[in-house]
C-alpha cells in the first residue's frame, strides 16, 4: 500500500522499504542527519500508515471504558489519552492515544499501522450499548512535524499560534489545505504536532511545510528519537505477551474502576509475581545492542533486548530490554554480541532530557 503523498516521496529520493505492508520512506539523506534535524530544528514525518478508528454514539464513552485501561469520563473536549487494549489475559493488543472530539459522543482512537485491523476487530468483538464503529484510516492522512521549530513553522504556513496549545491537546482548524485537526502530541520526546487530514490537500501542505524549513524524515530516524526517550513500539517491546506492569506502564492503567477487559487476566499475572521489567541500557563499552541479544550477569542470562541502537546525541549504544526485576539502575551487565560480552550499565529512560511543550 502507498500513502497519498508516496509520489512526493519518490521526488526527495527517499530509500523505500515495506513496513508492515506499507511503501514508505525509510530515510531521504540518512538516519543520523535527519534525527538531528528533527532534535535541533524540524522534522517532517509521513505517518498515514496509522490507524484512525472514529467510536461515535451515546454508548461510545461507557463502551470505551469497558474496553481500555484508562477513564474517559473526566476526559474534555479537544484533550487526548493515552491508553493500552489488553487481551483477557492482560497482555497489550496494542496502545494507542484516545482523542476525545465530542465528550460522551464521540471519540477516535489513533492505533499502530500493524494493528489495525486487530484492533477494529477487537472492538467490533466488544461492542455495547449504542456505539457505532468507524475505520476512517484510508481516509485521513497524517503527519508529524516534530522538533523546536515546528510551532514557528506551523504558523508561518497555517498563520495558527499554536503557543496556547497544550500538550496532548489538540484544535480543528479550517485552512487553505482543508479542516485539520492539529494535536500537540509525538512520538519523538521533542516539541511539536501531529496533523489529520483528509488526503487530497496533503500533497501541497507537504510541500508548503519543506518549503518553510522543515526536514523531510523516514521511519530510521522516527525509531531512533522514539528510542532515545524509551518509548515502547508494539510488536518489538510490548505485544500480547507482556503486561502493563512488565513494561511500565501501570500510568496508563486506572486501577480505580471497577473493571475493564483484561484487568482480572492482569490481576492474575500480578498475584503470581511479575519476574522481568522493561528497562534501559546504556553501553559503556564498544558496541551497538540490537533486538534479540542476550544479557548476562555473573555469567547467566537474565534478560533480552527488544530494541537497540546507536544514539545520534549520546554518540554510544542503547538499548531497551527486559531484565530480572532484582536488576536495578546503576547495577551492570553484560550484553553478548557476536559471541562477546560487551558491559552495559542499566538506566531508567528517557536516554536524553525531553524537550516537549507541557502547560
């Protein structure tokens, strides 16, 4: 599949690869320059790969609560949640953010690319009272324009202040590219907005934002920034086998009601004791962590990585993986790569200090 602005992405000369079905750009001049680009100025990422489920109905917010980890009765207008669908065993379907357009009526839930499909599925499994279900992802475009210089750049093109604008609050604005909906949200740890839309403006707000200073970034750099702040990616560091409370999540699960799908499988797996934790590692030798190397201490395996890379800005290896809970930050282990041991130090992320508006 290719998202509307595919053709714009051929132009730039971007690296194509298939993620999960989708064409889309991996990198246009490279990982590291384009990660740069997006912590030190602006960053301009294709994101309509993303799923956009609308729940609508006078059931929608009840259903809703049912089916997430989180309480959406508090939730006002123009604000967004993120949240976690569980399995009845507790593991994670998927996470996601909840954008609450109308409370009580209306909502709609941004789901992983992968996820899709499973998700409305799920949900259509699940289904109560008088609530209507909606894939509307063929049908939106989005784009994440991420860095300190995205708001600037917003209003250059948009002519919108977004400095009023909250994080994890979102506006919808009509414009010269059609109605949008702005949210200040990311998946980088930097400053910055995601942009809905439908697709057939998406092309020339695309350019419009390059042509004001934005950097054109592939899905290289958006794992690297995603990883720098030890965000967790669905099907690499959680998925249906991991808990909330294993990945450290338990923020996103709001223990206080009375139930919801997955929270007696969760009960359960807590009661017979959580034995490994997501964390952090730093390398403090040569090395580069990848998914699927083994760590060890004293010469025992006691843990896994599930993501790794070089940091563009710490100029070394990091990594996330899942290590025994008796591991704490400061304490050292042993990452094996190709058959050596390269020591580690274990941390508790984020890698770098975020640099997101909160008001």
């Amino acid at each position: 599949m290719r998202t509307p602005l595919y053709d714009e992405h051929v132009l730039l000369r971007a690296r194509i690869v298939d993620f999960h079905g989708w064409e889309l750009p991996v990198w246009y001049t490279g990982i590291v320059e384009e990660h740069l680009a997006t912590r030190q100025g602006a960053g301009l990422f294709d994101i309509s790969h993303m799923g956009e489920i609308l729940v609508s109905g006078p059931g929608s917010t009840a259903f809703l609560e049912h089916v997430l980890t989180i309480t959406l009765s508090d939730l006002e207008r123009r604000r967004a949640r993120y949240a976690l669908l569980l399995n009845h065993e507790g593991g994670i379907i998927d996470d996601l953010l909840v954008y609450c357009i109308d409370p009580g009526t209306r909502y709609m839930l941004c789901v992983n690319a992968s996820n899709t499909d499973k998700d409305r599925a799920w949900l259509e499994s699940h289904i109560r009272g008088q609530t209507s279900i909606e894939d509307r992802s063929l049908q939106t475009v989005m784009l994440a324009l991420q860095g300190p210089l995205s708001v600037g750049i917003v209003k250059q093109v948009l002519d919108l202040n977004l400095d009023p604008l909250g994080y994890f609050h979102f506006l919808e604005q009509q414009t010269p590219f059609g109605e949008l909906m702005i949210s200040r949200t990311g998946y980088t740890g930097s400053d910055g907005v995601e942009i809905f839309m439908p697709p057939e403006q998406a092309p020339a707000l695309w350019r419009a934002l390059l042509r004001q200073g934005a950097t054109p970034c592939g899905l290289g750099a958006r794992d690297t920034l995603r990883l720098e702040m030890g965000y967790p990616l669905h099907g690499s560091d959680i998925d249906e086998t991991t808990t909330p409370i294993e990945a450290g999540l338990g923020y996103a699960v709001d223990r206080s009601k009375p139930d919801f799908v997955g929270k007696a499988g969760l009960e359960n797996k807590e009661r017979a004791g959580v034995n490994r934790r997501l964390t952090g590692l730093v390398m403090t030798e040569k090395g580069i962590p990848r998914e699927g190397f083994l760590c060890q201490r004293a010469g025992r395996t006691v843990g896994r990585i599930t993501s790794g890379s070089i940091s563009p800005l710490l100029h070394t290896g990091i990594a996330l993986a899942y290590l025994e809970t008796d591991i704490a930050p400061g304490d050292e282990v042993e990452v094996q790569i190709r058959a050596k041991a390269v020591k580690a130090r274990v941390v508790r992320p984020p890698f770098v200090s975020p640099g997101v508006h909160k008001r």
